[in-house]
C-alpha cells in the first residue's frame, strides 16, 4: 500500500512538472511575441517619421519655391484669339 502511494505522489509530482514546463513555455513565448511586435512598431513608426522627411521639402522654413517665379505669371497671356 505504501508502494501505491509513493508511484501515485511521484506521477503527481511529474505531471505538476510537466504542466508548469509548458505554461512557463507559452507564457515566455507571449511575452516573447509582445515585445517583438513592439519592438517592430517602434521600428515602422521611425521609418515613417524618415520617410515623411524625405517626402515634404517644404519641412525646412528656409525653402522657398516661388523665389525665382515672376511676380505675374499670367501678364504675356492673351485672352482674344482674334487679336
């Protein structure tokens, strides 16, 4: 009867093992993944911070596109074809 006993406490003892290995295992793996998936967007969010530099000339204040454009660009127009 002890025998009984001491086999059944030891697969107990096992099987506690066996379940803690595996929630230890797919609680490190979500973790895992969490901080991957941040880690990832942090990464796309200065990626896009990069790319709306490159994209936008007009970010810098001392751009100016109309510097060398004439003041009247519509005078030379005639407007009668008939002229």
């Amino acid at each position: 009867m002890m025998e009984e006993k001491t086999n059944l406490t030891w697969a107990f003892i096992v099987l506690a093992a066996i379940i803690g290995a595996g929630a230890g295992y797919y609680i490190g793996i979500g973790r895992g993944v969490a901080q991957e998936k941040a880690a990832q967007a942090a990464l796309k969010l200065e990626a896009d911070k990069e790319a709306a530099k490159a994209v936008n000339p007009f970010e810098q204040t001392s751009l100016n596109p109309f510097e060398k454009a004439p003041t009247n660009p519509f005078e030379d127009v005639t407007v009668n074809p008939f002229k």
